[in-house]
C-alpha cells in the first residue's frame, strides 16, 4: 500500500503543495490513522512544486527538511519506507545536487513518468536525479503509463509493434504498459484503471518480451535530438 502527501486543501477549493515540515508531519500521522496502519511507502508528492522558485541551496535545505520529516516518520512507525515522487524533476534534481551526498537523507524509493510519452529532457533528468539518490532500479516506480488517458489520440497513431520482441502480439494498450517497464528500466509501474478487464490486460502484459535493442535504439534517438535542440 502506498501512498503521497505534500497537497493540502486551499482556500477557494484549490490544493495548495507545500513541504513545511509540521503539515507533512500531520498528514503522516492522519493518513496512518485513517488507513489503520502503516502505508509500505508514503511518497514526498510532487516537491519540485515547493522547490523550483528556490535558489539551489534554500531548495536543498527545504528538501532536506522534508526527507528529515519522513525518515523519522519511518522510525515513529508511521509508514514503513518512503519515496520522492516527481513529475517535473528538473528543481528535485537541481535540490539534489546542491545537497550534495551528506546534505539528504536518501529515499527508499523514486516515482517518475515512465513509456513512451516521456520527453527526452525528462528520462534524462530522472536518470540523474535515480543516480544522485543513488535509487536502484528495481526500486524505482514508473507512473502515468499512459499519460493518463487511452482516449487520446495519440494512441491510434502509435505503432509499438517494433519495441516488443518478435511475435509478441497485443494491443497497444498493452504493449505501451510492457514498455513503461523499459523507458526507462524501473521496477514497478502505477497505473490508473476502473476496469477489472483492463486490469486483466495489464497483468497479462507483464509477460510480454521487449525488444531491448530498439528501445535502446529509440532513446539513443531521443538523446541525439535533446543534444541537437540544445546546441
Ligand atoms: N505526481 C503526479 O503529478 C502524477 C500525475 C498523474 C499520475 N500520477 C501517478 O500515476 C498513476 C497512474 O496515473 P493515471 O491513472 O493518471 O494515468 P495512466 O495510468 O497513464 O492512465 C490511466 C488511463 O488508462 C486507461 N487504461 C488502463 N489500462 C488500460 C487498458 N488495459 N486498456 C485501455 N485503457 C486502459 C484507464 O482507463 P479505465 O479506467 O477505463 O481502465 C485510464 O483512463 C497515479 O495513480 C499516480 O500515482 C502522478
């Protein structure tokens, strides 16, 4: 069971983020009683959203803090391991780096977008930010698979036949679930779905094989184009 904090109700409706460290520490101790027990991983929901109008030392600090708030929280029995989970990860990454390896507590665990709608700047940034908090892969969750809707059009234009290895036949649903497993390599994926058949798709999608040659084809691609934009 996981779950994240850092948003909290607004004024006007609206969700405000914030890592200010006795908001975390009451949304820890609230969730933990609402559950009725210790999530397996509670994650630092979203920080960049706290961080990136931050000069890099004031950030590191602020992300310290927070890292702080949730290790004790482990210690205090109020979840048993926690995470960072970014969607923008550039200011976690730049956080990271000026904390430097002493200045934060290392998470457990990293959440980041993972498939094929991953821009490139983004897969890099996670790479980086997985390696300064040195997260291994298996303990890094991809999220939002499907850029949180199969109803896009850009689903009927895609063609993922030649990212899953020869013979594999499955939808592109299924075939873009495998491949958040591999864009890059994680080990897990969270996933969104109200439906117990799509639920069965995807569970039956984990034994699909990748073609790992083209996907390291397809991100060599992506790094010569984000190289090419940049200079
Ligand atoms: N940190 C952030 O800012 C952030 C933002 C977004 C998401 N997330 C994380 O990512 C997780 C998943 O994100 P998400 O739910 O927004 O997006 P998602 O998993 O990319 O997409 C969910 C959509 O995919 C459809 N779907 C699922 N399986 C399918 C299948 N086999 N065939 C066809 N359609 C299928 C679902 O429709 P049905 O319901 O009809 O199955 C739903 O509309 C969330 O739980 C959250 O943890 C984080």
């Amino acid at each position: 069971m996981s779950t994240k904090v850092g948003f909290f109700p607004g004024a006007g409706g609206r969700n405000d983020h914030s890592l200010e460290p006795g908001r975390l520490q009451e949304a820890l101790e609230t969730t933990a009683a609402t559950l009725g027990q210790a999530p397996d991983v509670v994650f630092l929901h979203n920080p960049e959203r706290s961080l990136g109008d931050l000069e890099p030392a004031h950030a590191a600090d602020r992300l310290a803090a927070a890292a702080g708030v949730l290790t004790d929280a482990v210690a205090a029995g109020l979840c048993r391991s926690w995470g960072i989970s970014t969607w923008n990860p550039q200011p976690v990454l730049a956080a990271a780096i000026a904390a430097g390896p002493r200045g934060l507590v290392r998470p457990w665990c990293l959440m980041h977008r993972a498939g094929i709608l991953v821009p490139a700047r983004v897969l890099d940034a996670i790479d980086d930010l997985a390696g300064c908090l040195e997260v291994e892969t298996e303990r890094r969750w991809g999220m939002s698979p499907f850029g949180g809707d199969t109803g896009d059009s850009v689903w009927g234009t895609l063609a993922l036949r030649p990212f899953m290895a020869a013979g594999e036949e499955c939808s592109t649903a299924a075939a873009a679930f495998r491949l958040a497993f591999a864009l890059p390599p994680v080990g897990r994926v969270a996933v969104g779905t109200n439906r117990p058949e799509h639920l069965a798709d995807l569970v039956r999608a984990l034994d699909l094989g990748v073609d790992g040659h083209n996907v390291e084809r397809y991100r060599d691609m992506l790094a010569r184009r984000q190289a090419h934009a940049a200079g």
